[in-house]
C-alpha cells in the first residue's frame, strides 16, 4: 500500500544516471547522515556510510574497482553489498578481519532516482517510489537551499504544488508547467529538491519550469527561518 507512512522512510539522495557503472563515487547526505553513493561494475547501487571504519576517511574520496570499494588511505578494500572488508592490499597474503565492515543502507531505485532508507528494519520497498515520477517526464534540475526540507513544503504549497497521495512527491504545475518535486531533507539546514516535468528538453516550457525553480529558489530562501 503506497502510504505516506511507508515511502517517508526513503530518502530521494541522488539521480540514478549520476552512478556509473564501476566507476564515481557520489558524496550525499539524508537526515544528516553522510553518505558515499556508489554503483558496482555489476550495476547494483551502494549507499554506505562515508566513512571507513579503518581510520574513518571518507570513503567519496576513494576509488571503485569492479564489485569493491577502495579506501584512498591504506586502500583496505569493501564488498558491495555486504560492506565486508575483502582484502587489505599491503598485506596480500593476510585475510581480511571478519568483523571489519562497512556501515551500509538499504537502496531502492525508481522513478529515475536512488532512495536510501537509514532505518535498520529491512522494510519492503514500497510501490510509491515508483509513481513519484510519471513515465516519460524528464529531469529539469536540483535545487540546493540551505533551509528546512519543513521549509521547502510549505513554500513549494504556496507555488501551488501538494504532497502526493500516492507517492513521496509534489505535484501541480509551476508557473503553468506540470511538475513532480521530490524533497531531500540531507541536513537540519540543507535540502535538495529534484524537479522533473512532462515538458521536453530545450522546449519552451522547460525554459519556463527553469526560471519558475529559480523564483521558487528565491521564495524559498527569503522566508524568515524561525
Ligand atoms: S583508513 Fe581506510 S584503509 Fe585505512
């Protein structure tokens, strides 16, 4: 069942076509938990906690290699999947300790984007991260603000958007162009919003959804933070 209660547990942290393949690791944030984004030369996406649990450098500033991350200070090196430390490359011979791990999240990918959920309980992935974006629509941009995501709704309300009831988006047109929003609440004071239309790229009302984000943006931002 697609209720507010069971899609407000995952959190929109990046867009899916921004995770390559065995290749970038993307920094991100949900509820103030810094993440390492990454994507396995076998396709499946990672989301761990940005921190090696060696000597706790970030993990953003490594490198994937196949199926494996690779921290960039000792270059201890985590399985997908299971975060498990597989190999420590200045002792070749040693096997790697059991009960070194990294802190990983459970991922979902729909709508175009990777959902990150940081509760432990292994939640099913629910149906409405999938209706978040109609089929079709295209990306527009993300917005960075340094406000409350609480802040972000009530001004995205204003603009003459509302909560979805059948996914975690915001949906209704802006400045006349059909819209779906989809919040990240990455820090106390810092949100994303990624908004995609039904408007085609370099069409006229995509330039028109680009300069309402950019009001919105402002509208955003002025709003006394009490
Ligand atoms: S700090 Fe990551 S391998 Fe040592």
């Amino acid at each position: 069942m697609n209720t507010p209660e069971n899609t407000v547990r995952w959190h929109p942290v990046a867009r899916s076509a921004d995770l390559r393949p065995g290749a970038n690791i993307v920094a991100g944030f949900a509820e103030g938990q810094e993440l390492a984004l990454w994507r396995a030369a076998d396709g499946t996406a990672q989301a761990w906690e940005n921190r090696c649990p060696h000597r706790s450098v970030r993990f953003t500033l490594g490198q994937v290699i196949d199926n494996r991350l690779a921290c960039a200070y000792h270059g201890w090196q985590y399985e997908a999947g299971s975060g498990q430390c597989a190999s420590i490359p200045a002792h070749p011979a040693m096997q790697a300790p059991r009960n070194v791990c990294a802190k990983t999240f459970g991922t979902a990918e729909a709508a175009g984007m990777l959902w990150v959920r940081l509760s432990p309980d292994a939640l099913p992935v629910p149906d409405g991260l999938g209706n978040a974006v109609p089929a079709g629509w295209h990306f527009c941009r993300t917005l960075t603000v340094r406000v409350p995501a609480a802040m972000v709704r009530e001004t995205m309300a204003r603009h003459g958007l509302s909560a979805d009831e059948a996914s975690p988006a915001w949906r209704g047109p802006l400045d006349g162009v059909e819209t779906a929003a989809l919040v990240l609440d990455a820090q106390p004071l810092l949100s994303f919003i990624y908004l995609w239309t039904s408007a085609a790229p370099g069409s006229a009302e995509m330039k028109k959804l680009h300069a309402a984000a950019r009001q919105l943006r402002t509208d955003i931002e002025a709003r006394p933070q009490g």
